[in-house]
C-alpha cells in the first residue's frame, strides 16, 4: 500500500476567521468562517496508523531460513512461510549474524557471514506474490545447503 503524498494546506488570505454563535441552551459554538481559496486535507487516524505500519515495517526484520533448493537444474526456487508478510511490503534479504552465532569466536563469526554472504549472492529474486509466502530463485548457482539471512521491510503483527 502506498501512503498518501500529496497533502493539500489550506489557503487562505490574512488570518482565520471565527465566529462565535449562542445557542438557546446557552452553550456557545464556535465556527470557521475563513474565506478558502483552497481547502486543506485532514491527516487523520487512518493516515497516521498507515505511516505507523510502514515504519514499523521498516525496522520489522526476521530471521528466515532459505532451504536447500531441490531443483536439479536452473531456475531453483524455493517457498518459505512468513508469518506476517504481505504483497505489498517491500522488502530485502541481508546476511547477518543470528541469535545461535553468539557463542561464537569473532572469527568463526565471520566465517558464517562470509558463507550467508555468498550463498545470499546466489539468490536474484525475492518476492511475496501470497501473503504469508516469500518465494525466492536462482536463476545460476544453487547454495549447498540451507542457510539463515534476514528479511527487512515484513510488515508488522497488527495489534
């Protein structure tokens, strides 16, 4: 879903104008009675809570493991359930370290990101064409095993 971007502010000549009317139960109210040349758009709840989504959705990485494709020639795919993710998030894969790497030596550390990074190198497409289902290819290589990277841009648990 795309945010809106073309607010619109309210135009107008000088300062706003507002008039105060009594009512017979002798509560006042009071009315904007500014002269528009153009009226603006309200920003309302709905707006903010899309602009909330889509940055929480920026920060919202998950660990995901892409598996061994068993395809015996190009292209190799494979479909991985995402819990959350939708059509229309925009996302991207990076390798980095996981939760299991903690113990890790610095160097060995490097070397599981050296290896995600090469593997990752061999994915050309990540899409979610089902909501829930990453589908990923290789249209050349294929990695030896299944391995771990993280999806940036998954959209949040709505609360």
């Amino acid at each position: 879903m795309a945010l809106k971007t073309n607010y619109k502010a309210d135009v107008f000549e000088g300062n706003r104008k507002y008039q105060i009317i009594q009512d017979g139960e002798g509560k006042s109210e009071i009315q904007d009675v500014t002269v528009y040349s153009q009226e603006g758009d309200v920003f309302g709840p709905k707006d903010i809570n899309a602009t909330n989504r889509a940055v929480n959705a920026l920060r919202n990485d998950k660990q995901i493991t892409i598996p061994a494709f068993t395809q015996s020639a190009a292209p190799y795919t494979a479909d991985i359930k995402v819990q959350h993710l939708k059509t229309t998030d925009a996302i991207e894969l990076y390798a980095g370290l996981i939760k299991s790497d903690s113990e890790l030596t610095v160097a060995q550390k490097a070397e599981k990101i050296k290896i995600r990074r090469k593997y990752l190198n061999m994915i050309d497409n990540a899409e979610c064409n089902t909501d829930g289902i990453l589908t990923v290819t290789s249209y050349s290589k294929k990695p030896a095993t299944e391995f771990a990277v993280w999806l940036r841009g998954c959209s949040a648990e709505e609360e």
